[in-house]
C-alpha cells in the first residue's frame, strides 16, 4: 500500500482543516517545501498536495509552490484543489504534477473530466470523490451535489477510471479512524486502485486499510501533531 502524506497550501503555508471547515484553519509550517524534504528524507516516495485556495477559487492557485517541489525533490506528487479547466491541468502537469485529482469537476462538469482521461490516460487523472453521508461534496467542500458516492464512483470505473481518491468528510481532521465500512462497500465489486483518505490516526488504521485492499492511504494531521511518526512511517514504507 502506499503511503502518501498530505500537505494543503493556503496562502503558500502548509496548513490543516477540520472537515473542510477553512475556518479552522491551523498552519503547521509556513515553508512547505521543508516538509516535503523531511518527508522525502524519511523514505516517503509520494505526496499528496492540495490547493486550498484553488479550491476556493475554482482555479489553480498555488503552482509555484508545485514547481518548487516537485523540482527540488523526487516525490511523486499528486496534484488536486480548483482544477475546472484545461489550462489549469496544463498548469499543473507541466509545473512537474505526475497525476492530479479532479472532483468537483467529476461531478459538476464530466464532460471535461472525461476528456481529460482520454487526453493524459488513467495513470495520469485519479477521480476524487469526497462525501459527507454518503453524498457527493464539490467546491471545497462547500457544496452538496445530492450524488452517490458509491454510483458516482462506479459510474466513473465504467468509463475507464482506475484511480480514486474517497474522502469521508465527516472523519477528516478528527483523528478518529478512517471509514472503513464505507472504504470496504467501494472495494465490494470493483477493481479500481483505491486510496483512503480522512481520519487515519495511527499505524493500525493504516494496517487495515492495507488489509482492506485499498492501494493507497492518504495521512495528514496525524503526522503534524505527532499521532504517527515519520520513523513509523518508514518502518512501514
């Protein structure tokens, strides 16, 4: 399973919310690419970086900050947060992305979502599916688009995506375990790559998610106030 620590830019500094609330809003660091570094030192090989403000926005904001890392470290990264058109994937993927995650857009404008799949392949474009009791979130989590995640999720494997990315709103930031009977119900009858993300606070919930059979776990605050170590993570990876 792979292990792929979060780092969500706000206003270029590292920071963490508590189920999408920006008004929680905790900086951790105002340097992000000092802890990329720490995370590549300690054997990490992936990161997954979301662009709050872009987010918000519904445009890619933070980029720059993209370039730095991906140019200064080897980590594979993720790219997600305010991707609605063509230019920002462009963006995104040619400031050293080597995927990105589309949700919003998944579910407000498949269209183009869908063709972005056909242009850069299904290794490049991971699908986000982001929920709140079982419905669809787009827009930072701001808006309820009334979908299923688990049709919207199977709906999209039928037309070619591999990769998704489910967060359980209600479990991000709380450090209360990740949903695991909502990870397991996505697994049932589909082949797709899937990674965890949202209230994964120790080496255990890591252990049955990996047990579970999802591909990937994604850890945010956990790491940032010390419920997992690096050296944890590590020993895992």
């Amino acid at each position: 399973m792979r292990i792929l620590p979060a780092i969500d830019i706000i206003d270029g500094k590292c920071v963490r919310l508590t189920r999408g609330n920006y008004s929680t809003k905790k900086v951790y660091n105002e340097k992000p690419l000092e802890v990329a570094k720490e995370f590549e030192d300690n054997g990490i090989q992936y990161l997954h970086l979301v662009d709050l403000d872009g987010a918000k926005s519904k445009h890619i904001v933070n980029y720059k900050i993209l370039k730095t890392i991906a140019s200064k470290t080897n980590l594979k990264i993720d790219f997600g947060g305010g991707l609605r058109s063509n230019n920002d994937v462009r963006i995104a993927f040619e400031c050293g992305a080597c995927q990105i995650t589309g949700g919003s857009i998944a579910a407000s404008n498949p269209e183009l979502f869908l063709e972005w799949l056909t242009t850069y392949g299904n290794e490049r474009i991971i699908l986000g599916a982001d929920c709140n009791n079982g419905k669809i979130f787009i827009n930072g989590w701001l808006e309820n688009s009334e979908i299923d995640v688990i049709d919207f999720i199977k709906d999209y494997e039928q037309k070619g995506i591999t990769n998704v990315i489910c967060t359980d709103i209600t479990k991000d930031g709380m450090l209360q375990g990740s949903s695991n009977e909502l990870y397991s119900d996505i697994l049932t009858g589909t082949n797709l790559n899937l990674i965890a993300s949202g209230g994964v606070s120790s080496i255990h919930d890591l252990l049955q998610l990996r047990n579970m059979g999802c591909e990937g776990a994604i850890i945010g605050k956990a790491i940032y106030e010390g419920k997992i170590t690096l050296k944890e993570l590590k020993q895992v990876c």
